[in-house]
C-alpha cells in the first residue's frame, strides 16, 4: 500500500489472535504496521510480531524492488513490533539500527546482542537525513513504555507515532476509529495521561498532516479530531455526557435496582445512560465507558465482607489507570450487614478529583419504598446541571 510516493505501508494483519497482550479482546484481529521510505537513503520503520516475519519480509522486499535498506528505525521494543529485529538483520545485515540508547539495552536482553557495531543512537531533537526527508526524533517516555521514540518527516509532515494514536483490529477489517482508538488508549496508555500531554506539546509544534501508527489505519484526514480526543483522553476530561453504571448482582436484587436507577436517569432527561453487568461484559469495555462518560454509578453487594470480585477487578482497573475528575454515585446491596459503599469509597482514595453524590443507595436484600425513594434522590442528583 502506497502512504506517499516515497512511504509504503509493509505491515501486516492478524486474524489468528484472540487476547492481544493475553487480555484485550480483539474480535477483529490487530494490525502491526511497518513502512518504508524510499529515498536516497533507505529506512525501514519497525518490524512486526515474529509469527509474520517472512510475510513482512515479503512485502518489504516487494516494496524495495530490488533495493536493500540503509536503516532499521525502530520506536518501540515491544515484541509485537520488535519481535522481527534478528531476523531482519540476518537478512540484510549492513543496515544499521537507528534507537534510542534504551531501545538497545532492550535488544540486548531480547536478541542476546545490542547490535553494537550498527547502532546509530539518536535521542529526544536527534535527526537524520534520508535525502528529501529528513526525520527528527522526539523522545515519548512512557507513552507506553521507557524507550519510546517518534518520528517526525518535515518532508511529508507525516509523524511516525509508535503506538500512539493506534487502535484494535486489523487494517483489512471496516469499523468506527474511536471506538476501538479508545479501548486500546484507556487499556494500554490510559496511566500515562501526564506523559502523552508532554507528547501533545511536543506536536503541537509541528506542521501534522499525516499520522502513521504502529496499530490501525494511517490517519491522513482532520488531524485535529484525533489530537483533540488524544488531549482529552490524556487529560482525563469528559468526552461524552452521560451516566455509565457498573454493577454486579448475585440474585438479581441489585440488577433490578440497577434497571430502576437507569429508567429514572432516562426520565430525569440524562443524555446517555450505559450499564455495565461486570460478571459478563467486557471489563476493558467497561473501564473505557468509566472513562468516557462524566458520571459513574457503582453498584454491587457486600460479599465476605469485602464487595463483589468483579467489582473490585473494575475499581483496581480504574486506579490503576489514574481515574480522575468524574461524579460518582454509590449503590450497596446487603442482607445483614451492608458495607458495599464503604469499601469501594475507600477504595477508590488514590483518585484525584471524584466528586461523591450525597445520596447513597442502600438495598437490604431487595428494593423497597426507602430504597427506590434513595434512587429517585440519585437520579436527580446525577442528572443536576
């Protein structure tokens, strides 16, 4: 695939994965994305996951047309896109490798060697000339791991942006960009939202008229409506307006209070309401909703004295990923001794910014009178301007 006259896309699609980094559900399989540029000077933008090295090699080789590369400009050290490094060199082993001084500690403990006599070490401002592009690196700490470099072709005004800006599915499969754009963001970058602000500064500064990501189709439309929803997904703002619930429900009472909450949302006018049963969606799925929307409902039992597994999993998923600056409602379910909305408030301390509604829902065994009036008081509460 042509990106440019001189880029070609040599990537390639994965349909035979099912849980990529052995925990996202990719229904649509992933895309590791590689290209060449074409110019006096040839380099070769990372490799792809080792069960396509050949394929990748194939489509590199047709792309190169009787060429070989000058360099192998690696980003990003994880197997998926680094995994092919020996085998590239085995196959043209005068190129050089051109990283940052992490990227090759990495290779050392990957390969058993750091490819010492090809290294070219390049750091955050570094640039190197090809001919017409000449590509200046910008150090991305963290976005997602330590070693991380981009890209930037003054040349094409195209940024090479390692996983940033990339999503689920492969290239060869038609779906909505922000979508699976923001499950992956939220799963994989999500607590790194201070670092990919950094980044963003950094771009900013630069003319963007083409993204080109390691996962996902390059972005060559509307730069602004990708970098505006990196600025609000990294800052932790609100990106729709809504109440996203997340419950979980032993024998259904707490499941029908739930339903009672969503049908008051809906007639308090709330603009969106999500719900969430954790014991069976897709918790990456619902972490990204917590994510999405303004306000965020937790409901579930007190269970050993502790809440419900499932929802502590979406809690620690939450923290972990350095939640912040939403309204949270609470809602607990116990027989005899209910302590649910004790225990998740406690847990969810670590977060910077939550607002916690005054009403909070309590059920003992199953909805009554007081319990629906305390839900009615949370709806309206939810649903205030």
């Amino acid at each position: 695939m042509r990106v440019t006259e001189e880029i070609k896309y040599i990537g390639v699609n994965d349909h035979d994965i099912d849980l990529f980094e052995g925990q996202y559900v990719v229904e649509n399989g992933m895309a590791y994305n590689s290209y060449v540029i074409l110019d006096e000077k040839i380099a070769v933008m990372d490799t792809v996951d080792i069960r396509f090295g050949e394929e990748w090699l194939s489509n590199l080789e047709t792309a190169l047309n009787g060429k070989t590369p000058d360099y192998l400009i690696i980003q990003h050290m994880e197997p998926d896109h680094s995994a092919s490094i020996a085998l590239f060199m085995e196959t043209y082993p005068n190129t050089k490798i051109v990283s940052g001084s992490k990227s090759f500690v990495m290779m050392k403990q990957f390969f058993g060697t750091d490819f010492s006599d090809r290294q070219v070490v390049v750091n955050d401002g570094g640039t190197l000339s090809l001919g017409r592009h000449n590509l200046t690196f910008l150090a991305a700490p963290m976005v997602h791991w330590p070693e991380v470099i981009m890209a930037y072709d003054s040349y094409e005004h195209i940024l090479f942006s390692a996983d940033a800006f990339g999503k689920f599915g492969a290239n060869d499969v038609e779906e909505d960009w922000a979508c699976e754009a923001r499950r992956y963001y939220i799963g994989i970058v999500g607590k790194y939202g201070a670092q990919v602000q950094a980044l963003l500064k950094k771009a900013a500064a630069l003319d963007i008229r083409m993204i080109c990501p390691l996962h996902g189709p390059v972005l060559n439309i509307d730069m602004n409506y990708y970098l505006n929803l990196y600025n609000i997904w990294s800052s932790y703002g609100v990106e729709s307006e809504g109440v996203m619930i997340a419950y979980t429900s032993v024998y259904g009472n707490t499941k029908k209070a739930v339903a009672t909450l969503a049908e008051e949302l809906n007639k308090q006018g709330c603009p969106k309401v999500v719900v969430n049963d954790l014991a069976r969606c897709d918790m990456a799925e619902a972490i990204e909703d917590a994510f999405r929307y303004g306000k965020v409902v937790l409901a579930t039992t007190t269970y050993n004295n502790d809440i419900f597994p499932f929802m502590r999993t979406f809690i620690h998923g939450l923290t972990e990923r350095n939640f912040q600056n939403r309204q949270i409602g609470l809602m607990e379910n116990g027989t005899w001794a209910p302590t649910a909305a004790k225990t998740m408030k406690a847990l969810l301390e670590p977060c910077k910014n939550l607002t916690f509604a005054d009403t909070v829902v309590q059920i003992k065994s199953a909805l009554n009178d007081d319990s629906r009036a305390q839900i009615s008081a949370l709806a309206v509460e939810l649903c205030k301007e």
